[in-house]
C-alpha cells in the first residue's frame, strides 16, 4: 500500500516543505488512506510545524461557514499570505450533496495555486477521519501556509475536535440559530473567540445579535472581549472587521503567552484523542472478527452478562492478546 | 468505600427488584460514585432488566425537556404505570443554575412514590457520566419501572449517547430552532422517532412544524412515519397525542421485530461505549501520574514528537505497564 516518497527533486517530505502543491496534495492524501507512509511523513514534517496561524470556524449547517472562508481567502490573498483550508464534511447517505453544494463559493479560489483547498468527508468513524484532519493540518503547516483555515459543523466530534487545533475559533451564527444561543447560554457549548453572525441582511439579524451579547454578558469576564460581528459573506460584507478581529485576537493571545498555553493544551489533547481513537477502532475491529468477542455480545444481548462486566472482559482479553 | 449491600429486608439486589425506592435510590448512588459494589449489583440484576418501556427524550437546551417529562409523567400516571425518570444534566461553571431552575416543573411528582426521579450531574469526564446514567436506568428497569424517562440535552455525547439505549427517541424543538432542523436536513443530527415542537402559542409554531415535515420529506421513507406533534407542556396540552404516539411507536417495533434488534444494537454499542470510556479514562490517569508520559507530551508541545507517534508510544507502554 505505501507510495513511494520519493522523486527526482527529492523526498516527498522535503517537496512539501518547499510548499510543492502537489507534494502536499498526495502528503494528505497518504494520511487520509491512513497509509503508514502518511504517518512517518507527518513525523518527519512535525519539527517544522507552528508557524501557521490556525482558525477554526464552526457553527450549525446552514449558516454559510464555506462562504465566509471564500471571504476570508479573499481578503487575506489581498495582504498576499498563503492560505490552506481544510473543510471537514460530516457527510451522510441521507443529504450528501446539500453539503457539497454549500461549498461552491470557494471555487473562486481553485485557480489560486497560493490556496490550497481540501474537503474531507467522514468514512466510518468521525474519530479516524478527524486523526487524518489534525494531520493533514500539520502537513499544510508544514507547507508553509501562513494561514490554515478549518472548517467543520460545531457538533460534538467524539475523540478529538479538529476545531481544538486551533489559536482562534470562530462560531458562525445566523438568524434562527436559537438553539446555538441556548447551547452557549446553558454552558454546553464553549464560548469561541470570535462570534460572526452571519446573512446579515436578515431582518432579525440585529435580535440575534443582541442575544448573543445579552448571553456572552452573563458569563465570567475575561482579559479577551469576544467580538460579536456581522457578515453578509456572499456579499464580503463585514469580512475586513473578521480579519482584524482575526489579527487582533492573534496578538491578544501572543501578547499574553496564552499561545503557546493553548498549543501545549490542545497538543496534549490531541494525542489522548488518537491514542483513544485508535483502541475504539482497534476494539472495533476485534469484536467483529473475534468469534469470542462475538459470542460476548451475544451474552450480553441475552441479559446473561451485564454490559459494564462485558467491558470488562473485552479489555482483559485485548490485553492478554497483545 | 463499598457500602454495606445487605439490611434486615434482603440484599440490596433484592429490595432493588422488589421495587423498594430508598433501595433504588442508594442503588444509583453507588453506580454514580463508581462504587464497585455498584457493578455487581448491575451485574446481579442484569437479568431482570429488558421489562421497561425506555424512551429518550433529546432537544437543545430551553425547550422544555423537563416540563414535557412532567407532563408525560402525569400522563402516564393517569394509566397506573411506574415510571423512573432520569434527567442527564450537563452542568458547566458557567451557568449550572440555569439548567437546573428548568427542572421545576418535575417537582409536581416528588410526592409521589411511584415516579422515581434522578438528575445526574456531569463530574468532569461525560463518558464516565454517560456509564452511570446506562447503569443508573438499567436499575430502574431492574426495579420494575414500566416506563423509564431519559431526559439529555442534544449535544454529542462522547462514547456513549444515552438517548442511543431508548427504545423510542423523541426530540424536543421549539420555535427557534433553526440550528436544529438545518443539521436534520443535513444529516448530521440522526432522525428520532417521535418529533415535538414544545412552546405551541408561539406565533412560529406552525411555521416549524411545516419546515420539519418538509425535512423529514426529503429523506428515505421509512417503514415508521415520524409523527410531528405541536405540545404546550407547560398547559399540559398535546401530551395525550405525544403519549400516543410512543405507545404507537413501541407497538410498531415489537410488530416490526425492531425492538430486540434496535436493543441489540443498543447493548452491543454500549459495552464497546464502556470499554473505550474505561481507557480513556485510564489513559488519562496515566499521563497524568506517570513522569515519562509527561516528558513525552512536553516533547510534543517542543515539536520534537509528533501527536501520533506519541500516541503509538503511550499505547504500546500501556500494554507494556498491564
């Protein structure tokens, strides 16, 4: 399965680090196959990650997160930076295409070749697919990207959140987003560093607005006032405002050394997350193939062995098997 | 800390199947403080367990889960049935008043000893949460309840999704929730069985239940029609046509011979849910107490070791350390 990492103007890893696009391109395509070759790459390519600046946008489907991106891009190539967008696709069988069509706007970029974009659809286990994201972020990191953009829906991502890589998260709203404004109120969303809402035009975009200040002021103060804008991206309304604040939220946190607090946190975090990841998919896989395991289950279906006891065996066995 | 399983009147198991509440109630305790005289006693009452009625109920914070499980509560009391109640509450520093002030309504049932009602608190990890609320209504079926109420807000769940152990899962929205239908429409939010749109006086009441039908339209149809029901808990008004509907719902899969298969997948899911939640927690325990794991993660955060390569490290000393 592995490709050959290497041509005649040297090793794949050294044509990514020259900010070869299409080195980077099939670098992410080796850790998206989950190629061991993609893993060593990435090892080999780590030491010369951290310089890129990496926001994550977020938000409910809908609100026009490629849009904004698309925006963004604009804006930024404008200040000639290098941009890499990452946009993680929480695809179904149900409406795939829906999703897919949301993203037409960052076309306008495909002839670029300083914007490299790539879209990831989850295969199987959102776990896997966000391991492969966190590397193929590393690896446009790595590239030379100044900026590197992600994006993915704001709904719990099981084992490692993509959007915990980043310095800066923003959370893009519309009007109608009521249940995003009740999730931040109640305290089961996080509160990201920047807040856009977004379609601008809408009638109750102000009202929107105002809740979302009406809940960030009940919450404890803090030394960064997060900053609630308004967009209208199919329009590049408002998007200079998101750049500052973008900048400006960058230096809070370099000025302050949270940076590399952040880093150390979400770093540490992020190998937890693949370590779990990859016993849930080691586990996985043994249960389907061990006849034992099987049989375990069966038990457990029939009320004869409780689940948490059932557990417990399966991690037994998948110790003495090692 | 085993607390004494045995009194006067028989073991705990037993005055747990005898549907004694004080009983029940320590019973719960013990799972919730990850007492190991808690797993045996879900282990020894495993058996009995399969008799309940389960029925999840989901939705975004603010709905009014609460005043919906009470009202159904007075319902189903009406009929003469015992019913156990178990509330998930994710609880965060940031406003733990709010959700718990939501949870009024249900206090119409305390007096009454044949509603057993619960509220589980997140202590840090959701995971392990997630474990003792699955063993916490495996012990209210195990004590004869009829029906068992879960109640969660609608956020990934982390290993285990409590609201994957009902038989019949019903989603609260109200007007507003925008963010809500928009992740139905785009598959990243599973379609429940039973859809409830709470808050009917709402002047857009009508105008949800036309955007959720028009959803549901477009995917694949199914053998179940999901019935939409307009509620006002709060006036107790809709709750006859939603009660219906669960009993119609459980009648459909036991017709169907969806309902051992769906529990099937049910427990099968949860005891891999367990296992992974165990090592989470175990790993995380160990990077937390072992001096290596630490110099290894600060080699990560120094960018010298790459987050999966420091993954693959912490799993094989795992299985070294066991």
């Amino acid at each position: 399965m592995s490709e050959p990492t290497k041509t005649s103007s040297g090793s794949l890893a050294e044509r990514v680090a020259a900010g070869e696009i299409r080195a980077l391109a099939r670098a992410i395509s080796l850790v998206e196959n989950r190629d061991p070759a993609g893993d060593r790459l990435v090892a080999e390519l780590f030491p010369q990650t951290g310089n890129a600046r990496v926001v994550g946008l977020t938000g409910p489907p809908g609100v026009g997160k490629s849009t904004l991106i698309a925006s963004i891009c604009t804006k930024l190539r404008a200040d000639d930076r290098d941009i890499g967008v990452l946009s993680i696709d929480p695809s179904s069988p149900f409406t795939k295409g829906a999703v897919l069509g949301d993203r037409i706007r960052l076309s306008d970029h495909f002839l670029d070749p300083r914007v490299f974009i790539r879209s990831m659809a989850t295969r199987g286990s959102l776990g896997g697919m966000a391991e492969a994201a966190l590397q193929a972020a590393l690896l446009m990191d790595a590239a030379g990207k100044d900026d590197v953009l992600l994006e993915t829906v704001g709904v719990g991502q099981g084992e490692i959140d993509i959007v915990d890589h980043a310095d800066t998260v923003v959370l893009a709203l519309m009007p109608g987003s009521g249940d995003s404004v009740q999730a931040l109120k109640a305290g089961v969303m996080e509160i990201p560093d920047v807040i856009v809402v977004n379609k601008s035009d809408h009638p109750l975009a102000d009202t929107m607005m105002r809740e979302i200040r009406s809940v960030l002021s009940l919450g404890p103060s803090r030394s960064w006032r997060v900053p609630v804008l308004k967009t209208e991206a199919a329009k590049d309304e408002g998007i200079e405002a998101l750049v500052e604040a973008l900048a400006e939220h960058r230096s809070h946190i370099e000025r302050e050394g949270s940076l590399s607090e952040r880093r150390g946190r979400n770093l540490r975090a992020e190998v937890l997350g693949i370590a779990v990841a990859r016993l849930r998919r080691d586990l996985e896989r043994r249960s389907q193939e061990n006849p034992d395991w099987a049989g375990l289950l069966d038990q457990v279906v029939a009320r004869q062995i409780d689940p948490a006891s059932a557990a417990r065996q399966l991690l037994d066995q998948t110790i003495e098997d090692d």
